[in-house]
C-alpha cells in the first residue's frame, strides 16, 4: 500500500521539501502503525532539511518527530487498534502513516485535538528532559529560558509555572515579550534591547535552558547561583565557547546537555512514562496547552518550514 509523505529531495531551503510517495511503513516487534491525523514541526527538522542532522541508522528519512492520530496496527500488547495516540518518533512524522515505537506513545489528552496533541511530543520531552531531569528544577527555584516565544519556550513557561517554580525568558520582540508573560513567565527580557546579562546581573537564577550557545555560554554562567546548572539543548550562535573555568569551580556549577532523537528506546521509554505521570496530569488539570502558531496541510510543508524561520510565537503544525 502507498501513501503520500513529505521527503527532502536534496539539501537547501524549504522548496526541497516535494511531496511523494512511499510504501506505507510496516510496524516491527514492539512498534505501533498510526494513521497521522497531525504532526508537529519542529528546528531539527528544518537542520535536517539543511543536511546538518541526519536520521539516526535504522530511522525514516522523511523528517517529521512527532505526530498524533489513530493506532490502526499494533504489535504491541499495550495498545490497540483505534488507541488515539501522540507519539515521538526519530523521523517519519511528514507522512500519512508513521511508525513509533510503543514506548514513546502516549494517550491524546483530555480536552485536547489531534493538532494539538500534535504538538506536545518533541517539546514536552525535550523540556522534561533538559529542564526537569537533567537541571532539576523544582518548586521555588528560577529557571532562565532562551527563546521563551518558541515552541520549547512556551511549552517550558507553563511547566516551570505548574512545578511552582519561577521562570525568566528572553525573546527577540515586545510582542513575542508580551506573549510569554500571558503565558505566565515571571519576566521577559527583549534582548535586542536589552542585554539581559545586565538586567539580571550575577546569581539570579538556579538553571539555564540554552538553545543559543557561543557567546551566551559565558554570560549564563555569570547569572547562575552558586550551584547552579547549565543546560544546553542547540547552538544557533555556534557550537564553540570560552568560559571562565575558576566561575565554574567557585559557583560548582554543572555544565550538561543531550540530544533526544539519537537516544536509545528505553531512555525514551522511561521519559515517557514520567511524563504521563507528571505532566500529562497538568495538562488534563488545563495547566498546559500547547500554543499553535499555524496549521498547514501536509502539501503545504515548504511553507510551514518558511513560517518557522520567520518571526513565530508557538508551535507549527501540518495537519492531513
């Protein structure tokens, strides 16, 4: 059976993305076949597009990373055909059909569509992950944010605020500034006004979520707190930066990282399932929604990849 996907004829600008068609993709052991009602659009696609973040040996070549819709095969005990799903795949979501292991599926939640199901996957991970695992914030605590308008942004604001904790973000306008406080960021800094190094000065915050890298590295470390930890998740300033290493011994401060889509099923397994016990419960309680952007259709994926490198507040989503 064929189905009509989204592939990346060479590597360039959003015009490389040609619609195509595939053999409809066959599940393996422990993996679910999803009727794609929605997928989300996400910066690594758009690198991959670039030909700067190729697909993990093993992966679909058709970029796509999340996707929500109907299970209408199974080959696993703990879902069923017609199971309304969300999933995070490591490639394939620009498709009518997807394959996603069972372990990276999780139940559409309460009160929400498949667009903005669609939307949760990559950005709700990535955020447990970075933020919550591996910079441990918790009630109380400060979190500072880069690109607090994107879709890892928005998403980060409303879990760092369902935590109890506090969170400053940066962002690159007064409206996108305006749409983080609404979303309930304790402060947002316009950093093409304001240098937020300055704004903040040193020890003002316990973790940093970095997607800048370069010249923000040295500045995140000045604002930390002592024991402070810094997290880096991409480096649209570039991948190199000079640091003060005595900061870095007389704050004891953590410098870490990861990527998601390379890691192992059972890493993502195990994220998965803290994640339906902690924050699918905040999105059922209306503590977090995804903020949808644009909705494309699936023929519209140049467009959309367009709409992601201009100026946006959200999420972007291709819909089927």
């Amino acid at each position: 059976m064929k189905m009509q996907a989204i592939e990346i004829s060479t590597f360039g600008g959003p015009d490389v993305l040609k619609v195509t068609e595939r053999p409809t993709p066959q599940p393996q052991d422990d993996e679910v076949l999803i009727r794609v009602a929605a997928a989300g659009v996400n910066r690594p696609d758009v690198v991959q597009r670039l030909g700067k973040y190729p697909p993990p040996p093993g992966a679909s070549d058709l970029p796509g990373l999340e996707v929500a819709g109907e299970i209408v095969e199974s080959r696993s005990a703990n879902w069923q055909p017609g199971d309304k799903v969300c999933a995070l795949l490591a490639g394939g979501g620009y498709a009518e059909y997807a394959c996603a292991p069972a372990g990276q599926c999780l139940p559409i939640p309460k009160g929400l569509n498949m667009v903005q199901a669609a939307a949760l996957p990559e950005t709700v991970f990535t955020v447990w992950n970075n933020l919550f695992h591996l910079g441990g914030l918790g009630a109380g605590q400060t979190a500072l944010v880069h690109g607090g308008a994107s879709g890892i942004g928005t998403t980060a604001i409303q879990m760092s605020k369902a935590a109890g904790a506090h969170i400053i973000v940066t962002a690159g306008n007064e409206e996108k500034c305006d749409a983080c406080r609404k979303l309930g960021a304790d402060r947002a800094i316009n950093y093409k006004t304001d240098d937020y190094e300055t704004v903040l000065g040193e020890n003002a915050v316990d973790i940093v979520l970095d997607m800048v890298g370069g010249d923000y590295v040295a500045k995140n470390l000045k604002v930390l707190k002592q024991g402070g930890r810094h997290v880096s998740i991409a480096f649209l300033n570039g991948p190199k930066a000079e640091i003060n290493i005595p900061l870095i011994m007389q704050k004891r401060l953590t410098l870490t990282g990861s990527t998601l889509r390379p890691r192992p099923a059972i890493e993502k397994q195990a994220l998965r399932d803290e994640i339906q016990k902690t924050v699918w419960p905040w999105i059922e309680a209306g503590k977090l929604k995804p903020v949808i952007y644009q909705i494309f259709s699936l023929e519209q994926a140049a467009l959309a990849h367009a709409a992601i490198e201009a100026d946006h507040i959200g999420k972007i989503v291709l819909e089927n």
